[in-house]
C-alpha cells in the first residue's frame, strides 16, 4: 500500500476530531467520496457534506476556528477530486488500512463508507434494468458490501478466499463503474463544485450581524 500523504493525515485527524459519535476516518471517508463520485446521478456537496460533519441540530461546532472549517471543507473537495482525476487516467488508488501485525488488508471500511454513499442515492445503484456492464459491476459492488457487513450467502472458505482478494476487486470495479458512467457525468465528476464552509452555531453568523449563527440565520 502506498504511504498516506501528510496533509491526508491530518484530515484523518481532523475528522477523529468532529463532535460526532462515530466520526468517519480516512479510509472511510475516502469510500464515501468514491461512491459519490462514482455514483450515477451528479450529487452537489451540500447534498452529502452533511454526513460528514454530523447532525445540524448539535450544539457544538465542528471546529473552534472558522478558518479550519474551511480548511476541512476544502480539503475534502480536494480528495473528492483527486478520486475524481485518478479514476479518468485509470489508475484508481483507494486509501485503505493495513494491520500492522500481519499486513492484511483492511477493506471493509472502506466499503462502509462506499455503501453510505450508496444510501444517499440508493435507486441509482439498482442493478435490475441497467445496462450489462453497468449491471455486472453493480452486482459485484453489492458482494462486496455484502462480505464486508456479513451477509453474504458464500461460506467461510469462499469468504476466505473473497477477502483475500477484496483489495484489487475493489479497483476493478471502481475502474468499471467510471467506465459506465455517461460522458457528461465523468465530465461533472471532474469538476470541483465549490461549498461554502459549514457555520458552526456557535460561531458569528455570515450575514455580519455580530451575533452568533445560533441566535441570528440558524435560529
């Protein structure tokens, strides 16, 4: 596995770090950005931005400084488009973990996270009617999601020998899933669509009363 850029660990860090209960990290993270950009129908950030920062009704901001709010925001549509860029030149490099004991490779995660993304939108990725090499790599996106939360039909030694090579099926089916994907919406995929950052509620509202966000426009 190829070692993870610094500043890539410090958005791992950044995300442990979010008031939520079971904050994504990085491996995570990545998945779900993958799945956004792999999924059929265009999804704007505001769409989806919001199941990484956590709930809107908490009372807690995201970050102290609104200056690392946008730093995270942006950091995060970095990602999305780095995905977005290695699976146009075919050379998909998903972020996952590695035990440190014995070298496996920890996938599931990263599927997790795929399949989070997948909820958003879940029609879309309904392989019944789709065109046939859309459909294959649909159904073995579903296994693996399947051997990853358990509920698969194979049996141990099958899953055995599945999760020995998850690893590269999940580039193979990344690779086929972008193949699939309508000129346009590669097109749209590429491109970086600019989010504002979130406000946390604690922080002074953006209209520039002086009040904070919480007793002004997020009343």
């Amino acid at each position: 596995m190829r070692p993870v850029p610094s500043r890539l660990r410090r958005l791992d860090g950044a995300l442990a770090d979010l008031p939520v209960e079971e904050p994504m990290l990085l491996t995570e993270l990545d998945g779900f950005l993958t799945g956004i950009v792999l999924c059929p129908e265009a999804m704007p950030p505001v769409e989806w931005m919001q199941g990484i920062w956590g709930p809107d009704d908490s009372d807690v901001p995201p970050f102290d400084d609104p200056l690392d709010v946008a730093w995270f925001a942006a950091a995060v549509m970095a990602r999305h488009d780095a995905i977005a860029r290695d699976l146009a030149r075919g050379k998909p490099q998903p972020i996952l973990d590695v035990d440190e004991r014995n070298g496996d490779v920890l996938w599931e995660g990263w599927i997790d996270g795929f399949a989070e993304a997948m909820a958003l939108r879940p029609d879309c990725w309904d392989a019944d009617g789709a065109e046939p090499d859309a459909a294959d790599a649909r159904s073995r996106l579903a296994l693996l999601v399947a051997v990853a939360r358990d509920e698969s039909d194979l049996d141990s030694v099958e899953i055995n020998a599945f999760a020995d090579r998850a690893a590269a099926e999940i580039g193979t089916v990344m690779q086929h899933l972008y193949a699939t994907l309508p000129p346009a919406r590669r097109a749209a995929s590429a491109t970086t669509i600019p989010t504002p950052p979130k406000t946390g509620r604690n922080d002074p509202c953006h209209c520039g009363s002086g009040a904070k966000f919480k007793r002004c426009c997020g009343a």
